[in-house]
C-alpha cells in the first residue's frame, strides 16, 4: 500500500503514514518518499534553482546600473593601489631581484655549455669510431676527399639533418680537426669565415701561403702590388673551383650508383 501514501498524508489524523514514519526509520522513511516523488522532487528543485538564479541576475543587473559609475572608479583604484604594491615591493627588493636573474642565467648558461659540450663529445665521437657515418655524411655533399669540405656551403649543411646538428654544437673547421685531425684545415678556405678567424695569426698566414702561387707571389714584398679587390677576386674563383668539383664527384658517384647522369 505504499503507492497511498501521498494521498493519505494529506489528511494526516493517525493515518498509515503517520504510523508507518513513527515505526520506520528517520532515513529509510526519506529514502522511500524521495522514490514515490522522484519526478515532482527534481521538477520542484529546478524550477526553485531557475527561479533564484533569474532573481540574483535581475538584482545583479539592477545593482551595477545604479551603481556603475562607484564600480569602475573602484575598478580603476583597485588597479592603480595593485600596480602602486607591485612597484613598491619591487623596489624595496630590487637588489634581491637582480641577485637572482644572474644567478638564474649563469645557470642556464653553465647548463647549456655543458649540454652543448656533451652532445659535442657524443657526434664527435660516432664520426671517429663509425666511418660508414662519417661517408655516408660525405656522399650526400659529393665528397670524395677533405679538401672537398671548402666547397660546400653554409645553406647546403645546414639542409642537410645530421650536419645540422653538427653546426648547432660546434663550427665546421672544430668538427673536421676531430675527424681529421692530421689534415692541415685552413679557416680563410671555407665558405664562411668569422671575423674572429683572421685574428689567429698562424690560420691568417696559412691562407696567405696558400693564395700566393695564384696571386704570382715569390717573396713577401710582392704583397704591395697586389690589391684587395685581387684577393677576393681569387677567393671567389677559388671557391668556384671547389664547386665545380664536387659537383663533378657526385656526378661520378651518382653515375656508379644508379648507372645514370643528371
């Protein structure tokens, strides 16, 4: 009989409903009213929900028209006093501040040296002891002996993946000193020289040496008939040279691989 229950706590004079909730427990009571009104229970509480919420926004609007100007002047005043604080906090802390940026990039600078010194270690390392890399790293910038390394270009390395992260650790003429550390490597020969290079005396004076025949050199007081237009002229061509070079190699390499020229 518990689907009489509604109807028969409406007239409540010693009713079954009221006996029952005397006997029954304070929750099992509740349990068993909120499954007989589930549905009336939910529709009840939402539409009390929508209502309040209706109220709140009503009075929120209300409120801010009557009150709009005291609302942005407090607006404005709250984000000066904020700024004032932070201004006032930094500057009564300024020194402690400073102190530890420095400290923050001289430890990101110590960690990326050391990374960079790692990672240097570790290329390094596979090109000497896996000279199959070391080719098949040659092959792709037609390759076939080291001085061919004067011909490539900046953009070409960096084209290519594997000398990519060659460069982002370390400059070509450091790489190839560990990979070939009994060849002479000259710094003003390659594509891209640092103003830094031509402040090594004994890498200056190699490049001279090296340019010399070309320019028709035989004893030093030579040098003050030649002009510097004449000295980058002979690089350029030089360079050319080196290019045609190893454009000619891949040539031959692709030819012997692939039974075909291109």
């Amino acid at each position: 009989r518990c689907h009489m229950f509604p109807a028969v706590e409406k007239s409540f004079n010693g009713s079954l409903a009221f006996i029952l909730r005397r006997e029954m427990s304070s929750s099992a009571y509740n349990k068993l009213y909120y499954q007989q009104n589930k549905e009336r229970i939910l529709s009840a509480k939402k539409n009390s929900d929508k209502a309040k919420r209706a109220q709140i926004s009503e009075y929120n609007k209300q409120y801010y028209q009557t009150h709009s100007e005291e609302h942005k002047e407090y607006t404005i005043d709250r984000a000066q006093a904020i700024k004032e604080r932070k201004a006032a906090y930094y500057a009564a802390n300024k020194e402690k501040f400073k102190k530890r940026q420095t400290e923050d990039k001289t430890k990101q600078q110590v960690y990326l040296k050391e990374y960079k010194e790692k990672t240097r270690a570790k290329l390094v390392e596979h090109y000497k002891n896996d000279l199959s890399a070391l080719r098949s790293l040659e092959a792709g910038f037609g390759i076939s002996s080291p001085s061919d390394w004067y011909s490539v270009t900046h953009q070409l390395m960096h084209e290519n993946k594997s000398m990519h992260q060659v460069l982002r650790t370390m400059k070509l003429y450091d790489f190839l000193k560990e990979v070939y550390p009994d060849y002479d490597w000259i710094k003003g020969r390659f594509h891209r020289v640092s103003r830094d290079s031509w402040k090594d005396v004994l890498q200056t004076r190699a490049y001279l040496k090296y340019i010399e025949p070309e320019l028709g050199i035989k004893q030093a007081s030579d040098w003050y008939r030649i002009s510097r237009e004449q000295v980058k002229k002979k690089s350029q061509q030089n360079q050319q040279k080196q290019k045609n070079k190893k454009e000619k190699n891949r040539t031959e390499a692709n030819s012997r691989f692939f039974g075909f020229t291109y």
